[in-house]
C-alpha cells in the first residue's frame, strides 16, 4: 500500500524473524499529503479514530494508503520507542497466524478459548497492533479472531487497526468477512477514496513522484499536459500505480511525432503497470447465501454506512439475526 507523506519514519532496525511479522515506526497526520476534498475528509475522519480504544478498520482499494494512514493512527512517539507490531495476513500462512498471533487458552471451568498470543500483549501499553488484510483469513480464523478481539477489551494500552485488501463494497459482495467480525469492524470504518476521484491529489503526487525521480536534475517540473493525461486515468491500483507509471515517464525520453501519438503511448504505459490484484478468497465453511439474499444485505449495509444495527432495522430483522446471516 503506498500514500505519500513527509518524512516517513524508517522501520525499525530490529526485524521479527517471520516476514508476515514486523514493526514499523510511526508518523504524524502532518506528514501525510493530500489537497483533495476527499482525502482531507479521510485525514480528519482518522484523526477522530486516533484516540480511540476499539478497534478501528482501514478499507479502501489497493494503493489508496491503508498502512500509512494506520501509521498515523497510531502516531507513535519518538521517546517510547515502541513501534507498530504489523500481522501481514497475506505473508502468513493459516497455521502461523493461529500460532504466533493467536493463542487457545484453557480457562479454570475447563472451557477453552482463543486469545491473543502473550507475545503480542507484552508490553502493549502505547504499542498499535495492525492486522493488514484481515479479509483474507479464512472463516474459521476470523472466528478465532473475534474471540480473541473479546478479550482484548481487558488489555489496557493495546490499539488495534484492521485493513481490508480492498474497497468495502468488494468486500462486502464477496463475503471476505463474517458476520460476527463485521459487526466489530464496521463500528469504525475508514474507507479511504480512490485516486481517480481526486484529481488534486493525482497532480500533487505525480510532480512528487516526477521530482523524486529526476535527481539530476535533467526535468524541473512534470509537463502540464501529462498532468492533464493522469488526471483521466482509472487508476486500479491508485497512488502505487501512479508512481510506477510516473517514474518510468521520467526516464523514457522520447519525442512524439504527434499529439495523439503521445496519448496513445501514455495510455498503454498506465495499462501495462496495472498489477493483477485478487485477494485470496477465504474458505467459508458454510454455504454462501443466495445472490439476492446477499445483494439486499448488501445494499442496506451500504445504504446505513455500514452500521449493522441500523441495516437490521432497514430490512426488519434483529441484529443477531443479521450477525448470523
């Protein structure tokens, strides 16, 4: 996930020995960069989340800043030296994530449950805990998770983050998260707007980007009419895309024959860098509702911004009834 910022602060030297398990440093909210009416919208929308003490999810296409603006979130400071502790859920295998970050507790009643592993409650006062791409778990973990999220209530100091591979609709349609997790994760949702809806910030970040790349100092601004290109892109895959795009431009000098000839050639650049992005489908255990069950509920989250309580009573069943679903 990429989303430009000022000074982003370097990870910490000292690496968790699994690649799907790291800590990075934090960031503050005036260091992220943004001219759009959108994305001023997200910055202060997650600022109201950075003092809070329930989980809060991070949703937005591929590219669109998630990590980044889970960095600001937890905005740590320089003299605690505690870091994000990151669970990479792509770069995990199931049984590692049930392993290093879950831990099945059997209680005095002899009846078991599932916690968060010791070693990611140690130490938790001022620590941020990001579960990146929570979505692609399988059901059955996810289950496992909110047990886990249950408890974590008692921990005092430990902030959760969450984030999605991709936009909350895709999400949501895809039935990527149960019920019951939903039903946690959608108390506070940040869903970060795509970059084809901001053409402010497609020209702030392709003249960074520009720039960035022409350390020479061969080109001092990127040409007005490329800006002009950018800003009617798609964009997928967003700011990660634009700047794979921005940063090949800068070092392909090339002379066109003709205005449309330049067009054409842009175009197929932007096409070429687009990354196929196809989250891994979790394997839900129990038969996926119907099409039309699934649009209605669907539509009534979307309608009621993902407020499960509110969407229940729009289509006339009870909450649980819902979480159940």
């Amino acid at each position: 996930d990429c989303l430009l910022s000022r000074g982003l602060g370097d990870v910490y030297k000292r690496q968790l020995p699994d690649p799907g398990l790291r800590r990075e440093s934090g960031i503050g909210f005036d260091t992220l960069v943004g001219a759009s009416t959108l994305f001023l919208s997200a910055l202060d929308i997650a600022k109201q989340y950075a003092g809070l003490s329930e989980v809060v999810l991070i949703s937005g296409e591929p590219g669109t800043g998630k990590s980044t603006f889970a960095q600001a979130i937890h905005g740590v400071d320089e003299s605690t030296q505690k870091g994000m502790l990151v669970i990479d859920c792509p770069g995990l295998s199931v049984s590692d994530f049930k392993e290093k970050v879950l831990s099945y507790v059997i209680a005095d009643d002899q009846t078991g449950r599932w916690e968060f592993h010791p070693d990611i409650l140690q130490d938790a006062y001022n620590r941020t805990l990001f579960i990146d791409g929570v979505d692609v778990l399988p059901v059955s973990t996810q289950l496992y998770l909110v047990q886990a999220l249950k408890a974590y209530g008692k921990t005092s100091g430990l902030k959760i983050v969450m984030a999605t591979t991709d936009a909350m609709d895709v999400v949501l349609h895809e039935q990527r998260l149960h019920p019951k997790l939903l039903g946690i994760l959608s108390r506070h949702n940040l869903e970060l707007p795509p970059l084809r809806k901001r053409p402010k910030d497609v020209e702030l970040y392709a003249s960074f980007f520009w720039n960035e790349e022409s350390t020479q100092g061969k080109r001092s601004a990127i040409p007005a009419r490329l800006c002009k290109l950018l800003k009617k892109q798609d964009w997928k895959e967003n700011i990660s895309q634009l700047k794979r795009v921005v940063r090949k431009l800068v070092n392909a000098p090339r002379r066109f024959r003709s205005e449309e000839e330049y067009i054409n050639e842009v175009n197929e650049l932007v096409r070429q860098s687009a990354v196929s992005h196809q989250a891994i489908r979790p394997d839900f255990d129990q038969p996926l509702m119907h099409d039309a069950e699934k649009q209605a509920i669907f539509l009534a989250l979307q309608a009621m911004n993902f407020n499960v309580s509110k969407a229940a009573l729009a289509l006339g069943i009870s909450r649980p009834t819902l979480l159940s679903l």
